[in-house]
C-alpha cells in the first residue's frame, strides 16, 4: 500500500487527507473502551491516546510522524521485523543509535568508578548493545535485556525515591529469585557502573590548596602550584581540592542527537510567535535581539544555542549548622519554548566547585575550563548531527548573561555589591547615604523628572534634590575603568600581598575585570547580569512584614533608625524621646491586638491546590510571622498581604504598600507589555519616593533600591521566570554529586525514549487525571460523509442520568465543589467571561457540583453547576479598591442559568475583606506554574497540556496607576497608642546618653575611599576585602530565610 502521503509537506493537498482518512479507518478498529487510540502525530508521536477527531486535528496541523509507515500500534503487523509491537529493547537501541550516530560524539565516562585504562569508544559502543542484546537469563523474555532490566531498575529507584540500602536488598532478592546464571547486577554499584558508559562523564582537575591555580592545560603535570608555590598533593597523590568539570560540548551536541529535543531546539525561532509589544520569551527582549543583530553570523541559523549561566552556593548535607558548601555552575538552554526552559531535566551541570567554603573573589579560577571550552564553541563551533533534519552542522554556542543572587554577583561581575556604590546598575553614580552602622539608598527623588514638584520638597530627607539620573554607563566606560584596575594575584595564600590592599578611589568598587570579559562578544551585551527578583523579593518582604509586626531581627525601625532621623534633624514626630526613654508609636506599624488580628487572618486563608502549601504554618505562639522561605514571600508579597492590610494602618501607608505589592506582581507575569513595563518604571519611582516620606532610612537597603531597575532589566531580558533563581536553586545536585549526575543524565536521555513504563517525561502531574474531556465546536458540514465522532455524539444526546461528583481535574487544575472546601485548601472559586444584556462580562462565583454527563461510545463531558455572585456594575454587591476587586458572597445572579462546561471555567479563589465583614471576599486570580500563555495558532510542536489559550481580557492585572498624595509627617504616628519605653540599658548600648550621661558626638562623615582589608586567613569565605560596610549583610537574607551567613556582624547590629 503506497503510504508516500506521510512526507508530503502540504497538508492540505487531497494527496495528504485522503491518507489521512485512510489511516483514519484503520484506527477506529483499535480504539479502546474510552474511544481512544496512540495518536501518531509528530507531537504526540504514539505516546499519547486521543479520541479520532482529535487525531485528525492533529495530523493535519502538526503532521504524520514520518517513520511510521507500518501501523503496529493500530493492528498492523510488521512482517519485516516479526514482532507486533515496538519493544523496550527497540526503544533502547533507537536511543543508543541516536548517542552515537555521531563519531564525534563522545559518550565515555571518566568517573573514579571506571577503571583507568578506559577502552576505546567502539568497544564501549559494542559492549553497550551487547547488553542490549542480551537476555537477563536464558528462557527470558526477549524484550528484556539486561541492560533494559537495569534502566527500569534505576527508573524505579530516582522516580520513587529509593535509598542505596534498599536498593541493594532488592538486588540480593532478585539475585535469589532469579535463575542461576542471570545478569542482573550484584549491587547498586555495578548498576551504575554499567550505566556510566551512558553517561557523558566529567573531568577532575585538581586545585590548588588557596584556590590559586588550576592544575590544568599546560600546568597539569605540575607537582607545585605556578602562583604560589604550594605542593599538589597533602600525601600520596591525593590533592588538597578536586574540581569537577563536565564539558558542554558532549551535552549541547547530544540536545540535537535526540529525535525528542533536536525539534524543540528550534523552538525560539520556527515556533514562537513574535508579537511586538509582548514578551513571552528571551527572545521576545531587546537584548536578545540586540545580541543577533551584532552577530549575525551566529544568529543566521536557529540551531546556535544561547545559554544563561547561574551560579549558588549550596550546604552539601542539607544541614545549615554544617559549614561545608559547594557551588555548581549551571547552563541553561533558552533555545527552548518556555516550558521546557524550567524544566530541571534540560539544566547542564558544568562545574561543581569545590569547599568547604565560598571562592569569593577566586571564583573566575574555577571557571577557566569553562571559558576554555566557550571560546571554541563560538570561535570554531562543533561538528555535530541533527536529528531532526537527518545531517550535520556546525553547531556554535554563547552565554548571554549570568543569574545569579545578590552575594554571588560579585563572583561573576568584579564588582563589589557592597559600601557605598554597591548597586551593580548604577554603579558610581549610586545615591547612597551613612547612617548609623551602615549604608542606606535612598534619594530616589533623582530619577523624577526635572520639572516635577517632589524635587523641591525637604520633608523627604531634609534636601531639595538636585541631582540628575545616574547615567547609563556604556561598554567602552565600563571597559576604560576595569583597565584601571591594579593587577591582583589570585589566592588566598598567607604569602599573597594582595589579599591585603588599599581600594585605589579610581578603581570604584570594581575589585577584577571578569573573566567573562574573554568572551569575543561579551562587552557588547545590553544585559549581561540579572537581578534576581526571587531574592530581591524576599528581602523586600522581610523588610515590610518586619517592620509592620516588629519581629526582632526584622524590623527596620530600630532604636538606631530613630536615632538616624535625629543625627539628619528631619521627621521629628518620629524621634525618641530621650527624657522618657520612648519611642512614639509609627503608624506603619501593627498594634499587638492588630498583629494577632493579621495572624488569624493568614492561618485561616485557604489557597488552591498545588499553589502553595500551608503557610499558616509560618504564624508563631506570639503572633508573628517566622521561617518563611521564598515562595512563602512571594505568595505573601502578592497576593495575602494586600488583602490583609487592608483594614489596618492609615490610608496613605496602606496604599503605599498595596501598589509596592502590585508592582511585583505585574512584574512577575508570564506575559509582558512593554508599554506597561515603561509606565511601570515611572510609577516604581514614585512608589520608592513615597515610602521615603513613611519609612526611617533603615529601611531603604540596596535590595529595595534594585527595584527601580527591575522594569528595565525586563524589557531587556523578557519574562523573570527565565532569569530568576528559583530553577537554579530547585535543581541542586543531591547525594554523591558528580556520580548521581552522570547517571542521572544517562537516564534522562534514555527516558526519551520509553513509551511503555512511567518516567519523568510522561509521569502525570499530581493533579492530572489521564482522561480525555471532550470540546465541541459545531459548524457547517460540506460533505455529510465527513461527519466526525464527536459531533455525531452530540448529536444522538447525552444519556438522561449524569454522574454527580463532588471534585474534578481539568486541564492539570484541580476543582471543587464547596462541600470540599472544608479542607485546607479552596478550589471551589470559579470566573467565566460570558455576556450580560449584550455586554462581554466576568461572572464570578463557586462551584456547588461536578456533573458527569455521558454520550455515546464512551464521550464525556464534564459541567459545573455553579452559584453565581452578583457582579453587576455599579451594584451595591461589588466594589474596586486598590485595583482589588471585592464581591458579596450573599448575593445570588443567574440563578437559573447556573451551568458551565468546565473548560470554561476559569480558577479564582476568595481572601476574606477584614475591612467590610464575612460576607464580602477579595477575588484573586490564578496563575497556574504549568500554564504558559503562548500563541498556538501556528505552532506546531507544542505540549498542549502546558498551553493556556484562553486570551481573555480579564488575564492581565490592572494599570499600575500610584497615587500621588503623600503622607503627613503628622500622621506619621499613632496618638492613640502609648509611645513604648525601653529601659536604660538599651539607650547605653546605642551610645545614647541617659538623662544624667555626657552626650557622645557621633561622626557620620562617608567612608574613606580607600579602605584597607580586614580579612583573617580563617575567614577566607567572608565578604570581599574592599570597602566592607560593616553591617551591610544583615540587611540580606537567603531563599531560605536565613541570614546570609558570609555577613559581618558587628556589635553594632540593630537592637531592637
């Protein structure tokens, strides 16, 4: 039977639908019980059943997979091959085939667990497929060798978590249960010997004891180090440190050897679909963009990968009392679609830098392997196969920027994040100011404009401000003041005379030139380092929620921060009273009745499912909020804290806060405008102008100063998630590093290929069901022959009984019914954009039960049975405040047009309004993690379980539109609430004298320019020796919630 249809391009030829009704046939005898059978289109490619109309939907868009000629998986028997079915052993050897189709792939393995005395690629190749070959036993079933056997083995064991010990008792058991002369590994260790060799390997290059030099190219025979001096080795071959490299080359080249992700590869540029104006991807940015127009020879083929280098410490046991830390150097591809850039599968692991403790300033020599090896990828490229096309290329490669947290940015940049200029944008022209202890930015006033009324004010910080917009510093600038830097010998050895120097005033706070910099094209990048807003975020909420419940440690209006207001003679409402030993009471503040009011309130909220865990957890027996990590924060942040000041402080800090809140909100969208991100970056600058009028100076640490850059560094780099820690932090390597990686990756790869047992590519989400809901679109039939399943179904009717359920799955999100949402989490909220008198409409309401209603051969459709709330314009039952919508839950609407498909329903869900009573709640909506707003129309390899293609208005948050009224100095403090005493003791400690002590002046003159090391030799992980602003890094605090632990502390810490 001529099948020449499959690999004819134009799908609408009568050639292709003819072979598509064809097969058609052929797949309705194989459909199962549900009506469904494997769709073979390129996308789903066999792996996933669907129902026949959704077949042909497919083939037709998305294409016939072009070698499946001979229909196994739809009855048909492949007389060429004897088998009816396509098994494991097939799958693996179509995987072994694509790792090493490539003679320049090199797929060897160069762990401490292989021998040294590696053989050759082609015996590891024949020795591989030998085992593939192989039966487990004699008298076993074909389809399982013994290679096989121990892919499933291990898939078993990292799927469910298993540890080492009972992996070997299994192993012993199976030995038992097995017949005599089987080859099933003996132990867990031969298990991952074996799969080694499917492994990509890594290097190990030793290091030297100060972190001088790399034992590496020409200094690898060395027996000393080249800088120092130190020997190698502490006995007997066995060096100080070990590097572990893991070269790029083998693991970029293998991305385009895999049927699976050679495709996915091209995604930026034959799949996105560019809209001007919209950000949905790095690509969509103006640094990408501006990176391809200069270097067109490398942006002419969509195969040329750009990559994005993060960087974090990690505590290697999990246990932050342990000091031991290690720090990984990841790659990520943004070549690929959205959701396949968060996934921790497509990571690439380069380096793991050894500990115990931090490389601080040496980190770039840890780097050099790397920077090695990218010089060549963009210089020279790589020869590499395609898969998808079938032929070779010259693959070439380039980082486009680094992600990395605050702490770390200096590892990466040179520059120091710390003092006075330790804004990494601003750089020398950073607005800062001493203070007590430490460093304060604040004079945002400066990015006004030159004509606006704040300017002239003096009841901000006691000036009137005069000063420009720090400038944008160019390439050649940049370039000009690192080659004023004085030469600086790496290491950390007690003979190095640099590691104690004198910070020259024009080197700034530029501590070396980046070995970045060696990269041909990285001078000419628009965005080379990323905030990122995950800890950015963190730090902001810590210091608002600090300083609202006054959590010791926390809080920003400190004793100190009083005392600042005074040495700067401004605000006076605020000052202490000396005499009386008393701090008025701040309206920016909570009352204790008021902190236990807003405790209740968090533990009683209840989120969707799957959208954060407990965070009532976080409430402590005195009613405060502790232990939050990042995700808490920015749940927190966005979405609880606005709704739940809402009731407390006075009206201009209030709101002050809620467009604070919203502003991160808008910013962490999956889908950006542009023009929204430019009127964003006016309106952070008046959100930071007046919160300087409401809090101390304390307040103001460079974390909450770097917002006003974010909106910028958005529109250069496209969406945050794609330049935040979040992935970085979540795909830490765990266990035996290097080694648990290398297998790791080899299953990874080989996961791609099994289509009959549960991996981590076609494992279910948690909330995803496997079944199959049906949407109808009715329209005009030409031909009635053509009739298709589904509306042939629709048309007989359901049957007359429906199945009543109380919870549901829909598209991987979770509902249901209000009887449910007695439990911790509130999955009943529900919107619909419908139309009410003729006018487009969101309806809001719950869900009061799940019906089941059931068509011919086996169809199903599931609707909502809903209650609808009145949501009527200018009705007395719902209200806008603070561009938050507030709806009373006791009124009814469309009580008689109650029902829905639930493909229609949109997951909202209620936060309680303290301000108006119980029957009125606070609708906020949802952004689902596995949900990506992308264009579909004309993509072709897309998850469409990943896609949210509901364009409705409603999706996109609000203008943010600050008010421009600024707070009283009057209203400043809170003349109902008794001023709280402190006793005496703490006023001494603050060198503030008591009624019968002399008065100390203290000095707040600026820092020296030049300020000398104070760095012990056991304290090599601290931070950078220049210009330490004692105090600085208690501002800071980790995804983890901790104090950053290479800060300074002093005795001069806040008190509280």
């Amino acid at each position: 039977m001529d099948r020449s249809w499959i690999s004819n391009p134009d799908r609408i030829s009568a050639e292709y639908v003819a072979g598509v009704n064809q097969f058609l046939k052929v797949a309705r005898e194989t459909v199962d019980a549900s009506g469904c059978t494997p769709c073979p289109c390129k996308n789903c490619i066999n792996r996933v059943k669907r129902h026949i109309g959704e077949i042909r939907r497919h083939l037709l868009h998305q294409g016939f997979l072009s070698t499946y000629t001979v229909w196994v998986e739809h009855g048909e028997v492949d007389h060429s091959s004897g088998p009816t079915h396509e098994s494991f052993g097939d799958e693996m050897e179509e995987a072994f085939h694509d790792a090493t189709r490539d003679h320049y792939f090199d797929i060897g393995s160069t762990s401490d667990m292989l021998s040294p005395e590696q053989p050759a690629d082609s015996e590891r190749y024949d020795n591989l497929f030998e085992q593939l070959k192989t039966p487990l036993y004699d008298g076993c079933n074909d389809t399982i060798s013994a290679l096989t056997f121990v892919v499933k083995l291990m898939h078993l064991k990292v799927l469910n978590k298993w540890t080492d010990r009972s992996f070997d008792m299994l192993i012993k058991l199976l030995q038992e249960v097995l017949p005599p002369g089987n080859r099933c590994p003996d132990s867990y260790y031969s298990t991952r010997k074996m799969l080694c060799d499917v492994g990509l390997g890594y290097e190990q290059i030793d290091v030297c004891k100060y972190d001088c030099s790399l034992f590496y190219g020409e200094y690898s025979t060395d027996q000393d180090c080249h800088v120092c001096g130190t020997s190698r080795y502490i006995r007997k071959k066995i060096p100080h440190k070990r590097l572990r490299y893991f070269p790029i080359t083998p693991r970029l080249k293998r991305l385009y050897s895999s049927k699976s992700t050679a495709t996915l590869m091209r995604w930026h540029k034959e799949g996105r679909v560019v809209e001007p104006g919209v950000l949905r991807h790095p690509a969509d940015g103006e640094a990408w963009q501006n990176f391809d127009s200069l270097n067109e020879h490398f942006a002419s083929d969509p195969r040329s990968i750009r990559l994005g280098l993060a960087s974090d410490g990690f505590n290697l046991f999990g246990n932050m009392s342990t000091t031991y830390s290690m720090w990984p150097v990841v790659l990520i591809p943004y070549n690929l679609p959205p959701w396949k850039i968060a996934a921790k599968t497509n990571y690439l692991l380069s380096l793991l830098i050894p500990g115990p403790k931090s490389p601080t300033k040496d980190f770039y020599v840890f780097l050099r392997p790397l920077i090695d090896e990218l010089k060549v990828l963009w210089n020279v490229g790589t020869d590499c196969f395609d898969a998808h096309e079938g032929k070779r290329f010259k693959l070439f490669a380039s980082v486009i920027w680094t992600v990395s947290d605050f702490p770390a940015y200096v590892y990466l940049s040179g520059w120091s994040t710390q003092g006075k200029l330790a804004c990494l944008v601003c750089l020398e022209d950073t607005r800062h100011m001493s203070i007590r202890g430490k460093q304060c930015y604040m004079g945002h006033r400066c990015f006004l404009e030159a004509e606006h009324p704040w300017r002239n004010r003096k009841d901000f910080d006691g000036i009137v401000e005069v000063r420009l917009p720090p400038r944008r510093f160019e390439s050649s600038h940049i370039l000009a003041q690192l080659d004023a830097i004085s030469p600086r010998q790496p290491g950390k050895a007690p003979s190095n005379s640099s590691r104690k120097r004198k910070r020259l005033s024009s080197e700034l706070n530029w501590l070396k030139k980046s070995i970045l910099f060696e990269l041909p094209y990285w001078s000419s990048l628009k965005l080379r380092h990323n905030l990122d807003v995950m800890h950015i975020e963190k730090n902001v909420c810590d210091n608002i929620v600090g300083t609202l419940m006054d959590i010791e440690g926390k809080t920003k209006d400190t004793l100190k921060a009083r005392m600042d207001l005074k040495d700067l003679d401004y605000r006076h409402e605020l000052h202490l009273d000396l005499d009386g030993k008393t701090k008025p009471f701040a309206s920016y503040t909570f009352t204790k009745e008021e902190c236990r009011g807003f405790c209740e309130y968090i533990k009683a909220v209840k989120l969707p499912d799957g959208f954060r865990s407990n965070i009532g957890r976080c409430v402590t027996e005195n009613y405060k909020l502790s232990g939050m990590k990042t995700h808490d924060s920015h749940i927190l942040l966005q979405k609880l804290l606005p709704a739940g000041i809402i009731s407390f402080l006075t009206e201009p800090v209030r709101e002050t806060l809620i467009e604070f809140c919203q502003f991160f909100e808008k910013l962490c969208a999956r889908t950006l405008i542009v023009d929204e991100l430019r009127e964003m970056q006016r309106s952070i600058i008046l959100i930071l102008c007046k919160l300087e009028k409401i809090y101390p100076p304390a307040f103001f640490t460079i974390m909450v100063h770097l917002c006003v850059h974010l909106p910028e560094q958005a529109i250069l780099g496209g969406p945050v998630q794609y330049r935040w820690m979040y992935g970085t932090e979540r795909s830490r390597p765990d266990g035996s590093i290097a080694e648990a990686y290398v297998i790791d990756e080899a299953l990874t790869f080989l996961s791609r290929y099994m289509r009959n047992i549960e991996t981590k590519f076609n494992r279910a989400e948690r909330n995803w069901d496997n079944s199959t809901l049906y949407t109808v679109t009715l329209q005009k039939q030409a031909n009635p022959s053509t009739v298709t399943e589904d509306l042939y179904s629709l048309a007989v009717g359901p049957e007359e009984r429906y199945v009543s359920q109380e919870a549901c799955v829909v598209n991987g999100i979770r509902f249901r019914s209000t009887v449910q949402d007695g439990l911790r989490t509130q999955c009943s909220g529900i919107s619909n954009l419908a139309q009410h008198d003729g006018i487009d409409h969101m309806f809001y309401g719950v869900i009061l039960e799940v019906m089941e209603v059931v068509y011919i051969r086996g169809r199903k459709v599931l609707v909502f049975r809903c209650q609808w709330f009145k949501s009527m314009p200018n009705s007395n039952s719902i209200f806008e405040q603070y561009n938050m919508t507030s709806i009373n839950i006791k009124s009814s609407w469309y009580e008689d047009q109650s029902y829905i498909l639930a493909t229609q329903a949109r997951q909202v869900f209620y936060l309680p309004n303290l301000q108006r009573g119980d029957s009125w709640k606070i609708i906020q909506k949802v952004s689902h993690r596995h949900l990506y707003d992308i264009p579909v129309s004309t993509v072709d390899d897309i998850d469409e379980n990943t896609v949210d293609d509901n364009d409705d208005d409603d999706e996109l948050l609000p203008p943010l539109q600050p008010n421009t009224t600024l707070v009283e100095p009057s209203s400043l403090v809170r003349h109902d609430i008794a001023p709280i005493h402190f006793p005496e003791q703490f006023f001494v400690e603050l060198n503030i004298p008591g009624p019968n002590l002399p008065r100390n002046d203290h000095s707040f003159e600026e820092e020296e320019e030049e300020e000398e090391e104070d760095e012990d030799d056991d304290d090599d992980d601290d931070d950078d020796e220049d210009g330490v602003d004692e105090g600085q890094w208690d501002d800071y605090t980790d995804s983890d919630g901790n104090e950053n632990e290479d800060s300074v502390h002093t005795d001069d810490d806040d008190i509280s």
